[in-house]
C-alpha cells in the first residue's frame, strides 16, 4: 500500500494543518492555530519541512538544507511564502 502524500490536522482550532509528501521523499507541515507560530491563520502560518530520513529541514530563502541536532520551524509566513516553500522543497 502507497502511503498517503497529503495529510490533514484538525484539532478544534488549536493545531489546524496539512502536509504534503513529494516525489523526492520531502515532507512539509503547514499548520495555523492558537498553538502555532502564526496568526492562527488570519494571513500567516508556520512551516516545518524533512527529508524521508526524518532529518528537519530549513531555508535560507534560497535554499534547503539539513539541521543538525535539532528541529525548528519557519514562523509567521505568508500564502505567498508557503507557497514558495511548497515549490523550492518539491525541486530539492
């Protein structure tokens, strides 16, 4: 059985989200909710990315690369943003 590339998290408004898994084993997290480093959706929400070896991923803006030691998420972005992010993450 393949396994799902989109996912959903809905938790009454205090974790609401979604992922998507790409071709190049690449996973990103949208999430907006009280608990996020957003505005709980209005006009930003947080991003999370890894690899398929489960490592956490950050941009530079230009680029994807590998936290070592540790996870982070990226705060406070834009539909614009996120879709950036969906973009340069499904090509690296």
């Amino acid at each position: 059985m393949k396994n799902k590339v989109f996912k959903t998290t809905v938790d009454k408004g205090y974790n609401n989200g979604f992922q998507m898994t790409f071709e190049n084993g690449c996973t990103i997290s949208v999430q907006f909710g009280k608990h996020t480093y957003s505005d709980a959706g209005e006009t930003t929400a947080e991003v999370a990315a890894w690899d398929n070896k489960g490592n956490w991923l950050m941009t530079d803006g230009e680029r994807w690369f590998e936290i070592v030691d540790g996870s982070d998420v990226i705060p406070r972005q834009s539909a614009g943003d996120v879709a950036k992010l969906i973009y340069t993450l499904s090509q690296w």
